[in-house]
C-alpha cells in the first residue's frame, strides 16, 4: 500500500494526486463503484475506517474521511491518501482546521467519484436532519448508528423519525435483519393470532425498541420491551393464540427458536461486527420503507 501525506493543501490537489498514484502504481482505472463519506471524530477515525475499509472489500470504494479538527486555527486542510492492492479501491483522509470546518461538502464535492453513488456514514452523533446536512445532501444514502448514547439511542432514533427523508437508515436497524429474517420465517407455516409479546435485550440496547416497534407494527399487536443481561438481544416472545412463539439466544451465536406443537430448533444468530452492517448498508441504495415504518412508530410510542 502507497500512502502520500498533503499538508496545507486543496481538493484539487488531492484529486490530481490520487490520478498520479493511481498510474505510478500501474492501474489507471478506477474500478469503483460509490463513494463512501465517513463523517467522525479523531477518536474515532481507526475503528471506523477499519470499518469502511472492510466493507469496502465488497463494494470497491472512494472512502472519504472527514475530520473535523480546531475551529479556531487558521484554515488549513490536510490529507492523507491511501492506495494500493490492501486497499479496495482509495481511502483519503481529510483534517479539516479553521472555517472549512464549516464547509465540508465544499472539500468533499470535488473529490467525489463522478457518475456513483455517494453514501454518508456517522459513526458517532448525528445531524439531526441528515439529509439537510451540508454532507447529506451529497449523498443518496445517510447511516447514522444509535448505538452508545446515554440513553440508549432512543431520542437519537425518534429525532431520526421526526427528520426522516427517503435514503435515511441506522445500523440499529441494520443489526435486526437476521433477528427480522427469522422472525418472518417462523411466519410461513400457520400461526394463531398474536395478541401481545416482549422482546429482550441488555439495558440501553436501541435496536430492542425498533425491534418492538417493527413488530407492533406488522402484527398490530403490543410489545413491551424488557432488560436482560445480554449480550445485546436475548429474545422475542410472542403470544399467539395457539401458544408462544419464541426465538432466544444466549450465547450471541447461536439461537432457539420455539413454535406452538412442535419440537424446539437450533438456528444460528450470531451478533455481526460493524463491517458487516455497513456492506449490507451499501448493497442496497434506494429507500428503506419497512425501516421508516418502523422508525416513525417507535417515535410514537416514545411520544405517548
């Protein structure tokens, strides 16, 4: 891997340079197929980049890191360029000091690749109004991740809803599919009416809410959402007519899944790394409406 540092430098700088790096390196085409914007702290930059990169391994990328560095300094922008064949396509890292701490998208716009989607992810805190954020508005697709607030994320998805625009999405949600995906497979064969249920997860886990709330939504039922020790989600329990439905995982690995008169059954429901929720992010670009359902009826429920 190649990496060149900029010091002081422009966008236009950066672009031409990444041109030549490219050639030096004997591979002239791109060969990419979005630009991912990873919006972060410095504290934060490691762990998510790691991410990005990862995921960039199955959608080869243009990773555009933006950190927001003094605001009170002159302005300066620095970066960091990456590229080379442990690399899935480019990684730049911008440091932003001064007022262009103010006008990211500015830095960002001219380094996007042309004629690709363009996703941005918040690792951490989130604009409130994603898509009217100068970095959102680049981008057909918006991430933010609830997860480790002090709340447990809940006022950071009910904000998400109250400002929810079409290409929004949260690894919150990202980390129900498999739990979904199960949940809708236990469907195919008869079930009695459901009338009430619970779902179970470690204190301060914002996908148990969502969870509840997609549930709720598509079985019209209520669904209260109850602590355990965890890890992360432990259980949903469904109180059909016919008995309960139930799937429970312990161990973070595997999970049981329990129906009304038949035998209880193994299946795997492992707990997925940061990497994986972002690649499944990136397969799909369009607008997520099982997800704005589900979001928008936690925020009422939060509500009432």
């Amino acid at each position: 891997m190649t990496t060149f540092m900029l010091t002081d430098t422009t966008a236009g700088k950066i672009a031409a340079q990444l041109t030549h790096l490219r050639h030096q390196m004997g591979a002239p085409a791109i060969g990419m197929v979005l630009t991912l914007v990873v919006v972060c702290e410095e504290r934060d930059q490691y762990d998510s980049l790691r991410a990005a990169t990862d995921a960039a391994r199955e959608h080869p990328s243009r990773i555009l890191v933006v950190i927001n560095r003094e605001s009170d300094e002159g302005n300066r922008l620095d970066a960091e360029l990456r590229i080379g064949e442990s690399t899935p396509g480019e990684v730049v890292v911008l440091r932003l000091y001064g007022e262009l701490t103010e006008h990211a998208d500015s830095v960002v716009s001219p380094l996007l690749l042309p004629d690709t989607p363009v996703v941005a992810w918040w690792p951490g805190l989130a604009p409130e109004v994603m898509s009217q954020d100068p970095i959102g508005m680049l981008a057909q697709r918006r991430i933010s991740d609830a997860k480790g607030f002090h709340d447990g994320g809940v006022q950071s998805l009910v904000t998400r809803a109250k400002g929810y625009a079409p290409g929004d999405t949260d690894l919150a949600w990202s980390r129900l599919t498999p739990w979904r995906s199960l949940l809708a497979a236990a469907f195919d064969q008869p079930v009695g009416k459901v009338e009430g249920g619970s779902v179970e997860a470690s204190a301060g886990n914002p996908s148990a809410p969502l969870l509840a709330a997609w549930l709720s939504e598509r079985l019209d039922a209520p669904i209260r959402v109850t602590d355990s020790s965890g890890p992360g989600l432990t259980s949903v329990r469904l109180e059909a007519s016919d008995g309960e439905l139930a799937v429970s995982r312990g161990d973070a690995r595997l999970a049981t899944l329990s129906r009304p008169g038949q035998p209880d059954r193994n299946v795997a429901l492992a707990r997925r790394h940061t990497a994986e929720l972002l690649a499944e992010e990136l397969r799909r670009l369009d607008s997520d409406e099982v997800y704005e359902s589900a979001v928008k009826r936690l925020a009422r429920s939060y509500k009432s």
